[in-house]
C-alpha cells in the first residue's frame, strides 16, 4: 500500500513490488484517506487470495478486479470471495479448468439483460471483429434492450451503447473506440479467446444459440448438428458451399426444432471473395417466431425465399448486406414489425425498390442501396417513418427531399444529391430544422457545377453553417470556398473544384477537421502552404492528381497530430514538405516511391509519381 508518496517514490516502489511479481493490484479512485483505515488491516488478505486462486492470469484478475470494482463495502467484497470459495475454484485446478471457473463466477454476477448480450456475442465466434452499429439493432431486435423512461433522450441505440460499456467495464469484452468524433463512441467490437470459449460454453448449457463453424462442404452432413430446441443459429459459410449445402443445415431436424429459431444469422468467412448461391426454396412456416435474419455475401439474384420473406411478419431485422440483389419483392411491405432494414448490397446493376417501404412505420434504421431506383419511376415514398433514427443513402434522384420533413426523430442522415439545387436546399431546411435530434449529417453533392455561381456560392455557404455536418463531399467546379469556419466537419473531400486560390487558410482554421481529400484538379494553384498551427486535429491528409501543384510548404506547429500523408499524381512537384524531408533524409529512400514507419507515433506517408 502505497501512501502519501512522490512520483518518483511510487514509480521505485512499483519497479520493486514488479520485479519478482507477475502482476500488479492497484487500488484507484480512493479520494478520500478514511477508507484506507479499513482496507489497510483487511485488503492484504483479500489480495493474496485473489491473486493465489488466479494463478496472475491477467485477464481473470482483471475480470475479477471488476467485479470487485460494482461493490460498495468491504462487506460486499467478502461476499463475492465467500461466493468465489463456494464455486469450488481452487488452487490445484488445472489453468483452463480455473480460467473458466473464475470467468464463470464473474458472468453469474451479472445482471440478466448484460448475460444476454454477452452470449449474444457467441453468434460471431469467427468473425474478427463485430460492427457494434449492428450489434445494438441485433440486440434491440432480440427484446434485450430496454428503454430507460427515466430519461427520454436516451434512444434504444444509447442505451446499447452503455450495456456494452458495462460489459467493457467488467472485461468481458473489448471495444475499438471510434477515431472520428461520431455519434457512436465505440466502432467495433471482439472477444477475448478465453472469453470466447466462456461465451460458447454458457450459450449452450443455456441453450442459448448453436454456431455451425466453417468445414469443408463434403463434411457439412457428417456432423450431427444437435440443435436441440435452440433459440439462435449462426453459420459460418465458405469452403466452397452450395445453396443445397446451406439448406442441408437448415432443413436438418428442421420440423422439430428450428420452430423455436427467433435469429438466423448466415455470415460469410472473414477475406472470402465467392459469393454463395441461394436459390432454394424452404417452407418459412417453420420460421414464424423468427425475428432476426441475416445474409451475408450471398448470392441472391435468383431466390425464391427472397421472394416469400414477407411471411416471416416477426421479423424485427433484415439485412442483405455484402449480397448481390437486383430487385426486392412486394411482400417486403408486410413486415410491419420490422425495426431495421439493410439493403446495402453489392451493387451490379441499379437495384429496384417497390414503393412499399412507407408501409413499414415502426422501422428506425434503414440502410438503402449505393445506386437504387423505384418501380414505375416514382419517387421512393419515406414520409410516415416518424420513427426512424437512421437513413443512409437518401438519394434525391429516387426520394423526395420533403419527406425529410416529417422524419422528425431522425438522428443520423447520409444523402447524396447530383446537380440539383433545388434539392440540396431541401436537404439544408431539413438539417436546420430539428437541430437538437439530427446528430450526424454526411453529404455527397455530386456534379456541383451544373448549379449556377450563386447557387454554388449560397449553398457552400449554408453547409459550412449546418451544425450537425460531418462528411461532406463536392465534385465539380466551385472556384471560391467561403472564408467561414465550420466547427462540425470532420472530413472533406473536393474533388475537380478547380479552386484558384490556396483553400488550406480556410480549411486549417476547421477545429474538429480530421481527413481532408483534395483530387483530380480540386486545385489549380502551384502552392498550397499549411500554416503555423493550423489542422490541429488533422490526421489523414490526401493531395491526387493536382497537375499543377509545384510546392507544397509546411509551417512549423501545422498538423500536429498528422497520421498519414498520401501524395500521388502530382507530376509538377518540385519540393517536398519539410517532415517528408526529414525522414527521407533518415531512411534514405528515394522520393519516387516513399513509405515509411521510422518510429512510434510517427506518421506514415506515401510518394508517389
């Protein structure tokens, strides 16, 4: 214990206690000396036990150390150790035996809506990592997440995010937080191997969920596939499957007990490129109680149970993603219960959507193709979804910009607009309307110069003032960017904007600026000087095809936290930024081709002609 100490005595002291020691228990956030009065005489103790019975297996002190960390009293602590003599972990037990009964008297400590989540996470066991975008829908798809009537400006997807939080806290999982300020906190998410095989085993004592984990097709029908009753299926496709392989799986013991199935999730393997052919047919009255499905780089042109997913009317979540598909059925529009809707696949062709998405008023999240069109070249009908929170891919040249309007719980818009004034207005209205609920705005304004010079110059105007815009991409001719701050953006992309004046006095002065991308002739000038402090929060920098681009001049104390610098088809070139030159000079590389990792912390950068 550690007491009223200097810097430097506590770092020799911890230098100390480390040298023949396999780990370290520190005792933090005690801001008040009282308590130390009891933890003195009692917390040796406890220590040791601990760290004796774990064996200094890290991950289980840390599980168990957050366990301890939900406890109020010393008295609470004694319990949880008093439960941890009763679960029979001991000493002698062997390392794989011990780990699991450490982390399985961490996991019965839990409360029951964070138990569901966590073996929820099983479903992704070879995946490397999970989208918690996705997770949240799946997870609010399942029933498990409550709304906190508490406080009413905590969405569904909030109070996701804080049960992941929780099951971070205890260190059941581990989160990637996201780089860029987002309206989400974490990006992605994954399970420690030991957790993993804690995840699997819980999940089917409790008869959880099944995983059918990847094998060759040849050995698909050797295995037994003991389903059970069970509640939630995951298959892991690849290795050369067949649609007829798939539905082996599915139609095995299928009239007895895939009934029950309220999750199918048919995932593709991490770096598989095929597609997988789906073409069979099944009878969906065995899945009526389903809620969840998903496909994952499936091949889905010539479907017939795409065709017929309209009488899984359960259904909360559906998700095409990564598959190809060219046109959706009518009986989409009979999921009146669906909360989510994914349509972001591959895209070979323009995808046709029958105007029957206005049907679904309870949907929240609807993700819409790259490239789509309506049938009978209609506008895609979206002004009853007064619940969604997110819309990605609004596209004006298929949807109508005054169904915005009446999207009043929307949080989260991405919309595309090509040469259309008009419509790029109605998109500003909709963002200055409800400034308190729309959170995160990405635009893509394509062929920008078919506007007139005044409606160019008023809407860069107006979006530099929109305070919820986060992404914003331009192609066409602009010729002048507005002096006006931003404080919103994060990234920016210009592209053939034939801007004539060095733009970097403007865009260094963005104080949340995080990427920055200026191509094909975004820039006609012959220098570009970043200056004195500015881009502070700058981390990705990309100067393409700027022909006439001679110089580029870096200031010191500009772009302080700069990652990584790509420079490429700028033949005219004649000097090197100053940091680009420092590390040539370091590593002897030839300019022609430059990329470097010289140390930690330093950023990366690419050079090429």
């Amino acid at each position: 214990m550690l007491r009223n100490s200097s810097i430097m005595g506590i770092t020799v002291n911890i230098r100390n206690l480390l040298a023949f020691a396999k780990c370290l228990v520190v005792i933090d956030d005690l801001w008040l000396l009282d308590y130390l009065d009891w933890l003195n005489p009692q917390l040796h103790g406890m220590l040791e036990f601990i760290v004796k019975r774990c064996k200094g297996i890290p991950l289980a002190i840390n599980v168990l150390g957050s366990l301890l960390a939900t406890k109020q009293t010393s008295g609470e602590w004694k319990a949880a150790l008093r439960a941890m003599e009763l679960s029979n972990v001991h000493q002698e037990d062997s390392l794989q035996l011990l780990k699991l009964k450490i982390l399985s008297l961490c996991y019965d400590d839990m409360p029951h809506h964070l138990k569901l989540c966590f073996l929820y996470l099983g479903l992704f066991s070879e995946q490397p990592s999970i989208e918690v975008e996705t997770l949240y829908q799946l997870w609010m798809a399942e029933g498990f997440v409550q709304p906190n009537n508490e406080e009413s400006a905590i969405t569904m997807m909030d109070a996701a995010e804080q049960y992941l939080d929780e099951l971070a806290t205890r260190g059941f999982v581990e989160v990637n937080e996201a780089e860029v300020p987002n309206i989400r906190r974490f990006k992605s998410c994954r399970l420690h191997s030991m957790m993993l095989d804690l995840c699997l085993h819980k999940a089917k004592q409790e008869i959880f969920s099944e995983v059918i984990r990847s094998c060759q097709r040849n050995e698909i029908n050797k295995s037994p596939t003991p389903f059970g009753n069970i509640r939630r299926l995951s298959m892991n496709v690849g290795g050369g499957y067949q649609s007829e392989d798939v539905m082996a799986v599915l139609l095995k013991n299928a009239y007895m007990h895939l009934g029950y199935l309220r999750s199918l999730l048919l995932l593709k393997l991490p770096r598989r490129l095929e597609f997988v052919e789906f073409s069979e047919s099944i009878n969906l009255k065995l899945f009526l109680l389903l809620r969840v499905l998903r496909f994952d780089g499936f091949d889905l042109r010539e479907s017939k149970f795409v065709g017929e997913v309209g009488k899984l009317t359960s259904l909360r979540y559906l998700s095409f993603r990564d598959c190809r598909l060219n046109n959706l059925p009518l009986s989409l529009g009979e999921l009146l219960n669906l909360q989510t809707l994914d349509l972001r696949v591959v895209i070979d062709r323009m995808v046709t959507i029958p105007n029957i998405i206005w049907k679904l008023k309870r949907l929240r999240h609807l993700y819409l193709p790259s490239k789509f069109n309506a049938r009978e070249d209609d506008k895609l009908r979206l002004d009853s979804l007064v619940n969604l929170e997110t819309l990605e891919n609004f596209d004006t040249s298929a949807c109508s910009t005054t169904d915005l309007l009446f999207l009043t719980s929307l949080r989260n818009l991405t919309a595309s607009v090509k040469g259309n004034a008009k419509s790029l207005q109605g998109i500003i209205k909709r963002i200055n309307m409800n400034q308190n609920c729309l959170c995160q705005t990405s635009i893509h304004v394509r062929r920008f110069d078919a506007f007139t010079a005044e409606e160019r110059n008023l809407s860069m105007s107006q979006l530099l003032e929109c305070p919820s815009l986060h992404t914003l991409q331009i192609k066409g001719c602009m010729s002048i960017l507005p002096h006006i701050i931003c404080y919103s953006l994060t990234r920016i992309v210009l592209s053939r904007s034939a801007l004539v004046n060095d733009p970097m006095a403007t865009l260094g002065r963005f104080p949340n600026l995080w990427d920055l991308v200026l191509e094909d002739g975004a820039f006609l000038g012959k220098r570009l000087t970043f200056a004195s402090g500015a881009f502070g929060q700058l981390k990705h920098l990309t100067l393409s095809n700027l022909p006439k681009l001679e110089f580029l001049i870096e200031e010191e104390g500009s772009m302080p936290n700069l990652c990584t610098l790509q420079v490429e088809g700028c033949n005219n070139l004649k000097e090197l930024p100053i940091r680009l030159q420092e590390l040539q000079g370091k590593n002897s590389l030839q300019p022609s081709m430059l990329k470097l990792h010289p140390c930690e912390g330093a950023p990366t950068l690419y050079w090429s002609t």
